[in-house]
C-alpha cells in the first residue's frame, strides 16, 4: 500500500476499557481540499442525508438528482486508493475497513459521534484530531470536514478504516458510539427554520471568511432543512429565504468553478422571486463562463432593467458584447475561407 506506515495504539474509547489501534495517516502531500457537500442542493429527497450527498452544496435543492453537497466535491481529482478499498458513489472518497464493528445503525447528519481522528500535518480539518472528541455530523467547517462526516455515515459502532482523500493522504477514523439525530419528522417547522436560519448565517461567516467550500455546505444544509420545513406553499418570509439560500449557493458555485450548477441555483431562486436581482447577475455570470453569450446578455440587460445604475451589470455587459462580436467576426472569417 503506498504510504504505509505503523500503526499506533490510540487512548481507549470514552467509557471503555478496552484499547485497540488505528492506522496512522501517513505524511503524504495534500490534495485539492474544496467540497463541495457535497459537498447538498439537488437532492435525493427534500431532507436528503449527507452520506452520498455530502452532510453539502450542489446543483439546486430540490428532490431530482444528487444531494446539494456533491456538488463541492465535484472538482475533486479521484483519490488513489488501495484495491480492497470502497470508493464513494461520487468518488471523493475511499474508505479502507481495518477492523469492522457491531451492528446497523450508521451515524447522519446530526449525530453526536465519539471518535478518534488522525490526519497528515496541515490537513484542512476543522475538527479536533490525534484525541477522542465527540463531534456533531455537519458542524466542521474545514475543507476535509464534509468527507470525514460523508465517511463516518458509512460507519458503524466500533468500526475502525481509513479514509484515503484527494492528492493520496490518508485519514485515521475510529467510531466508537453515537447518539443519533432527531429524524426530520420529529422536529416541527419551526425547529427547522431555525436550523436552517443558523446554517444560513455560519454559511455567510465561512464566506466572508474567503472559506468558500464551507459556506457553500452551510448554506446546503439550509436549503435541505428549508424545503423539509415547508409549509407548501411556502410563507413570504420562507420563499424569500429559500431564493437566498439558492443565490448565495450560486455565488459560491461560481468560485467554485461550477458555472452549471450556479446556474440552476440561480434559476430556482428566481423562480422564487422573480425580482431576486443578485440572483439574474449571478446567472449572467454563470452563463458568461459557459459561453452562453446571449443568456448572460439578457440576465444583464434584466438587471439594469431594475437597477439602471447598477455598473457591474454594465460592465458585464459590455464584456459579453465584446466576446460575442468577436465570436461572430472569426465565424466569418471562417465561412469565408470555407467559401472562397
């Protein structure tokens, strides 16, 4: 196995007295760290979970595709991982069993998880590591977080493996117990607007932060918990929350490099609130980058429509002018060697 290296025997688990021992990572280079739950926006089920979709952010959060977190991972080079390893349905991640554990019942997004993590120096971690420390599933704001809370759902009670990520570096997870998580159905509307309102704020710190893969599962989680909240049809406050959380996820897709996705978020929060001017800006943009010059063109011209002094949207629309002129001047140029 590439990057092998001894293993060590970690303190005993919280209430245990048993001691077992977890491969230690080895000090291999890093990879491209960004999610992207996954990292949650287009998913499996209105509150779909995290273990395929990311515990974060994503295409749109609606039930028709993968969960919004996939999306975050999807710039992530596949990792190199050992031939008796389990790669994840959106290949961010393998995972290695070193020693199985005892039942069923897997961890979700929520859960409070006794675990023992070890990582390489300077892995983009937000939780603690070389400890035992009880972690909630979704609330690590790294880089790495959303595929240690994406392995740890694949997990079960005294199960032990390691978690090979992007760039070959190899990560130490030892689950010892959890407490689940209320199911979306126990908790009322109004405990999951709530939820969602703090997701949407930690998401905003994460992106003035510049910590942009972590705001975008903040605000995955939101949407996830936004649309489970309904009630249908939604609320005024709800439908202007719900078209935010889709237009700061664009906004977030654009850094990302995910125009597609920004795209569609932007899409659906307008049709949200259809006056929703970031929104039609960042759509602009997403189109732009994918070369949509005259959908880029008419979201600008829609928003200089609401906003006449708006000079970004002026600026990006002269830039889109300019390309297309230029587009069109080497198609004719084309056509005419073609027929001369």
């Amino acid at each position: 196995m590439p990057g092998s290296c001894p293993s060590r025997n970690p303190p005993a688990p919280p209430g245990s007295t048993s001691r077992g021992c977890i491969a230690r990572a080895p000090h291999s280079p890093l990879g491209r760290g960004q999610m992207e739950a996954a990292a949650v926006a287009n998913g499996k089920a209105e509150g779909g979970g995290a273990a395929s979709g990311m515990s974060g952010a994503s295409r749109g959060a609606e039930p028709q595709g993968a969960g919004p977190e996939e999306d975050q991972r999807e710039n992530l080079e596949a990792p190199n991982q050992p031939a008796d390893a389990w790669v994840a349905p959106d290949g961010a991640f393998a995972k290695r069993i070193l020693q199985p554990g005892a039942g069923l019942d897997k961890p979700t997004l929520g859960a409070l998880c006794q675990v023992f993590l070890e990582a390489p120096p300077g892995a983009p971690l937000g939780y603690p590591t070389d400890c035992w420390a009880q972690l909630e599933l979704g609330e690590g704001d790294g880089a790495w977080d959303g595929l240690v809370d994406a392995c740890l759902e694949t997990m079960v009670p005294g199960e032990r493996a390691e978690l090979w990520a992007p760039g070959g570096a190899v990560l130490g997870l030892h689950l010892a117990s959890f407490a689940p998580a209320p199911e979306p159905w126990q908790l009322d509307p109004a405990e999951k607007w709530a939820l969602a309102l703090r997701h949407k704020e930690r998401g905003s710190e994460r992106y003035r932060a510049g910590e942009v893969g972590a705001a975008a599962r903040r605000y995955a989680r939101a949407l996830q918990l936004a649309i489970a909240a309904g009630p249908a049809p939604p609320a005024p406050e709800h439908t202007r929350l719900r078209a935010d959380l889709h237009a700061n996820l664009a906004a977030c897709q654009l850094r990302l490099a995910q125009p597609a996705h920004a795209a569609r978020n932007c899409t659906k929060a307008l049709a949200l609130r259809p006056q929703h001017a970031k929104a039609q800006y960042r759509r602009g943009l997403a189109r732009a980058a994918m070369n949509d010059l005259e959908g880029a063109a008419e979201d600008f011209r829609g928003v200089l429509a609401a906003e006449p002094g708006n000079t970004a949207a002026r600026r990006e629309l002269d830039r889109v002018g300019q390309r297309a002129r230029e587009r069109d001047a080497r198609l004719a140029r084309a056509m005419g060697k073609l027929f001369s």
